[in-house]
C-alpha cells in the first residue's frame, strides 16, 4: 500500500490565480492571492506577480472582497449556521434570497450558506429509523421483499408501518415522530443502500406527496383528519401532477374539480404516478375556479366508473407500482381543499423530491461501490488483483468522491428547506448533479470494471439499469430543469442588473485544500453572475430562448456551487478519507470550469482514495450489502440449454 499523500505541492503555474494559507496564518506569494487570519487587509491580500498585470481590475478586486470578507469573518456557534445574515424567514421565500444567487450578486455573501450541519434525530425518530432498517434487512435477507408481482410486498409495508416508518415526517401528535427534513434526507440515502425501492416508497409519500404538502399548508382540522392514517401507513400517498398532454407545463393541466352542493366532482386524468393505489391518498394538482390548486384526494378501496387505475408495462421504477388515474365526476370533499397556490404547493413537493433524488443518488453509489469491492479484490490480471490498478483506483476513487458530493448535497439543500428557504435553485442543481452522477458511474464506473458480467442476472447493473438511469428525468428532465434554472436566475437578475462584465479567467486550486476549493468556487460563482449580466445586456429576456447557451451558462452556475458545497462540507469532516474525497470532487469541478488539466497531485489523490475503497477503508460504504462474485458458471441459464434456446 503506498504512502498516503501529504502536504502541498507548489508545481504551480505563475499563471494560476489560487488562494493560499489558512484562518491561522497569512502567506503573501508573488503571483499569488494570499487569504490570511482576521488580521488580514486588503493591502495583505491580492499581491500580483508581473505576470498578472494584465488581468482586469475587476477580477482582483472580486477575490480581494472575497478573501477579506471570508478572512475576517468568525466561523458562526454551532446550532446558529444560516440563522441570520440580514435575512428574515418571509424573505428566505424570495429567489433574491436564494444562496446562489447572492453568491453570484454580492462579494460578501457569507459563504457559511453553503454549509450544512450534522443533525441527530430525536430519540422517537432515531428509534423509528433503525426498526425500519432492521425490517428491511430482515426481509431482504430472507427474499421476502417483493411478491409475486416484483412490487414491495404488501407485508413489508405493514412491518415497516409498525416500526414507524411511514410516520417519520408527520409531527407526533398526529401519529409521527417528527423528523425534519435535515435528519430525514440523509436517513434516505441509508435506506437506499439497503434496498432503494423500499426508500423509493418514501419519496411520493412524505416528500413529493401528501405527509409533507399537508405538513405545510393543511390547516389543523386537515392535519388532524388526514395526517394520522399516512403516519400509520394505513394510507400511503402519491403525488398526481403529470398528464397525457403536460409534464412541466402546468398551464396545460385539464384536470378540474367543478363544485356541487358543499363538495366537489374530479375530473380528468393522471399520467406516471408512482405508488398511487386504491386505498391510498394522492395529492392532485387540478383546476378549481380557474385556478391552480392543490386537492387532497382519498381514493376508495375499489374502483368503479368515477374512479380507476389503468396499469402499464414500465420499466422503472422496477418495484413500485406506477399508474395512470381517470377521474369521471369523482367527489372530493371541499374541504379538502388546501389553502395554498396550488403552482407553490406542487413546487414545494418537488423541491423535497429533487432532493431525494440527491439522497436516492448517494445511496445507489453506495450499493455500486458494496458490489465492485468483492470483485476488484478478486478479480486479477497479470498476477495482480485489479483493485491494486491505477485505472481501477481511479474509477473507484471517482466513485467515493461523487458519493461524498451527494452526501454534502443532501445535507444542505435539505436544511436550506428546513430554514423556510425557497430553494429553487439549490433543490436544482442537486437534483442534477445526483442523477447525473449516478448515469455517469453506471457506464463508466460499474459496468467498465464488472466487464461482460455486469450483464449477468443479479448483477446491479443487468437488473437495475433502467432505474439506474431514470433519475435523470424522473422530477423534470435534466437539461430541461436546467433551462428553468437559468430563467430563474436571468428574471431575478434582469431586475437587478449587474455591471455586465464579461466572466474571469480564474483558475481554482490545484492543490488539494478545501479552503482554496472554496474560495475559488466563490469567485467561479460571481464571475458566472457576471458573464450572465453581460449576455443579458447583449440579448435581454430572449436570452432564454438561446437554449444551448442558457443551458451551458447555466451548468457553470450549477458546478460552481457544488464545487462550494462539498468543499465546505469536507473542511468540516474529521475523516480524512470523507475530506480526501470532498476535495478531489471540488477538483474536479474546478478543472471542468477552468478548463484545466488535472495535476500529478490530483492523480495521485484520486488514486489512494480509490486504493482504500478496494481495500474497504472507505468509511461511508461500511453499511452497504457487498455484492456476490458471480461468474457465467454461477448462474442459471432461464433460457434453458444453448442448444434449445429459440
């Protein structure tokens, strides 16, 4: 095993524009911008070597305000991060509020926004949590999970209703535990990793669907009536927005609930609705008065002609059941009705689902890692297992690191929405960076180093492909979401318009320091806001319509902003292997934006972290199932003999 790395490389280019030094010491280094401790003046920061002279006043002066203003500031008292910095609560509803637009607007944004804390559950909910995990296990150990069908057994849904399960995010006085979404979030990705259709459950459930839309704007009669069954898993919920004519484009919904006498009558059809059932409740965007509106629906335990499913051969989710609804005059009582926009009540599911995805994302790496570990200790070439391959080390390196980011992702983007933040935004990127990553190491990571046998029955790969890439449109459509992103933030910009200067050329970090990752994320952020004011100056609101170039502007926003949030969640890692991984992804990122080649330094990172995943060092994979080594000769042919198959 080699040594593990270790100190700073100073092979850098005059050229690189990097921050240097820690909270404790400052270090002014010709060609360099030195970040030092409180003391630190904006005559002590952003020295220039000749070599930079050419560089735009602007752009210095964007990381000497950086520097100083991450210099002088205190690190907040633990419980406190994100409470305040001028913002009230009603405000955190506004995108101009929002942590990556400030980012990209103001050269004081306190970057303690992208930071996330690491929250306990209280007794009720932990206690909750590990009943739940303990059936799954149990019954995945014994094959019981699915019946017949391939669906989660009906058993299964009534073991985990008795440890709790279904309850998790209800309030206990109404039959839950109470968990906020901070502590929830990241428990999702565990369940993940130990079966991911029992944590996809959840998901319509609790953050898509009805648990978390009356949580929020049910009145207290609508809590009390409703919310008890769905903590019980008496009923579970769905979450019915999408149509045969629209997805995203809500304007086009025809569904609407026309009102007679003191009730109302349902009318119209949903399309691809996850763990919708009779017996179960759904939260249904419809039309009332003309108006969007959010509609809690109790659909009876049989079907009749106002209301039915219609099933359909779909290939993920594998485990969930997914129907179309058809309502004809079904009656609803009005008071059912929840009192909200029903265009906020559906953003407001989706925003928790698109973090979900994040924690789903986390906790399928996991598995991939659990199944490639056996193999790459197993498997050799040339007299050397593979796991002891540099190519290997990588992929698996790559691996621990994406695991690491969603990780981070989650833990923000889900306490942002415990802090009332609206978090478009920020719900968003993580989305996509989750689902993203998970289709990038299906291809170049699991199937590349399982081979030909990732095409083997059993195999994550062979069995799960289909809900291995689904994520990317599950929620809206990757680049789609993006596209709506960037809208987003030109509307909120254009109202404010920025100077219009065209973006830095500046090159983050290429040694492996958290603190540096993050500043230079910072300035990759502001200097995207301002390449964002320049193209709006040029184009105005039309620049939406220019897709590829909204979307590519867009994608730089997104990856600068990851690139903050897991180097600020990895300097707060006592692990060095969490914080080895934290870094090598904001690394990564930061040779995607700056267009840089990746450094021995980075190479030599990336590898040992690999090297102590195929070792089974790598502590956020402890939990997941290792995978079996299964070979041709291992597994059954369905198809009967070669010579018989048709």
């Amino acid at each position: 095993m080699r040594e593990p790395l270790a100190g700073r490389s100073d092979a850098m280019s005059d050229r690189e524009l990097v921050v240097l030094g820690t909270a404790s010491q400052t270090r002014v280094v010709p060609g360099r911008v030195a970040l030092g401790g409180e003391a630190a003046t904006e005559n002590q920061v952003g020295h220039l070597g000749e070599a930079d002279r050419d560089l735009r006043p602007w752009q210095t002066n964007v990381l000497r305000c950086m520097a100083i203003g991450i210099a002088k500031r205190e690190p907040p008292a633990r419980g406190r991060m994100m409470a305040g910095y001028g913002s009230k609560s009603a405000d955190r509803r506004q995108l101009v509020a929002s942590p990556v637009h400030r980012a990209m607007s103001e050269t004081d944004t306190p970057l303690e926004m992208f930071e996330s804390e690491e929250l306990l559950p209280s007794p009720a909910a932990a206690d909750a949590m590990e009943r739940s995990l303990a059936v799954t296990r149990r019954h995945a150990a014994a094959g019981t999970v699915y019946d017949s069908d391939g669906m989660v057994a009906p058993g299964v849904v009534a073991d985990l209703a008795g440890a709790g399960y279904w309850g998790l995010r209800a309030g206990a006085k109404y039959g839950g535990s109470g968990a906020s979404f901070g502590v929830w979030a990241p428990y999702v990705a565990k369940m993940t990793a130990v079966d991911p259709w029992v944590a996809g459950l959840s998901s319509p459930h609790a953050a898509l669907g009805p648990v978390n839309l009356i949580g929020r704007f049910g009145d207290d009669e609508q809590k009390q009536r409703l919310l008890p069954p769905l903590a019980r898993g008496e009923r579970l919920g769905a979450f019915a927005v999408t149509e045969p004519g629209t997805a995203s484009d809500w304007g086009a919904i025809r569904t609407t609930a026309a009102r007679s006498g003191g009730g109302l009558l349902l009318t119209g059809e949903k399309l691809f609705i996850s763990n919708v059932a009779p017996g179960r409740t759904a939260g249904v965007l419809c039309q009332i008065d003309g108006r969007l509106t959010m509609l809690i629906v109790e659909l009876p335990l049989t079907e009749d002609d106002r209301f039915r499913t219609v099933s359909y051969y779909l290939r993920a989710p594998r485990h969930i059941t997914n129907r179309a609804l058809i309502f004809d005059q079904f009656p609803v009582p009005a008071a059912n009705v929840l009192d909200a926009n029903g265009r906020s009540a559906a953003y407001h599911g989706l925003n928790h689902g698109r973090v979900l995805v994040c924690a789903f994302s986390a906790g399928i790496l996991r598995l991939m890692a659990g199944t490639l570990i056996p193999w790459v200790q197993t498997r050799e070439t040339f007299g050397a297992v593979i796991g002891s391959r540099e190519l290997v080390q990588r992929r698996l390196g790559r691996l621990a690191a994406r695991i690491v980011a969603c990780d981070a992702l989650t833990a923000w983007a889900s306490q942002l929405l415990d802090r009332d933040y609206r978090g478009e935004l920020e719900c968003v990127l993580t989305k996509v960076f989750g689902s993203e990553a998970v289709k990038e190491a299906t291809v170049d990571l699991l199937l590349k180093t399982h081979g030909s046998r990732a095409f083997l029955p059993g195999n994550l790969f062979s069995d799960s492909i289909y809900d291995l890439l689904a994520p990317t449109v599950f929620e809206g459509e990757n680049e789609i979401l993006t596209l709506g992103f960037f809208s987003s933030l030109a509307k909120a910009r254009l109202a404010s318009p920025g100077p219009g200067l065209p973006l830095a050329q500046l090159r983050p970090a290429s040694t492996p320091h958290l603190e540096e990752l993050a500043v230079a994320a910072a300035a990759e952020l502001h200097g995207a806001g301002r390449e964002i004011d320049s193209a709006l100056h040029h184009e105005g609101a039309a620049l939406a319509q220019h897709q590829a170039t909204a979307v590519e502007l867009a994608q730089r926003v997104q990856q600068a902003a990851v690139m903050l949030v897991v180097s600020r969640y990895g300097a707060r890692q006592n692990d060095p292997l969490v914080r080895n991984a934290a870094a090598c992804m904001a690394s990564e990122l930061g040779q995607r934006l700056s267009g840089s080649r990746p450094t021995a330094t980075y190479h030599r990172m990336l590898t040992d972290l690999g090297a102590a995943v195929a070792e089974d060092r790598f502590s956020p994979v402890a939990e997941a199932p290792r995978g079996t080594v299964a070979m041709p000769s291992h597994v059954p042919d369905p198809r009967g003999r070669p010579d018989d198959r048709r």
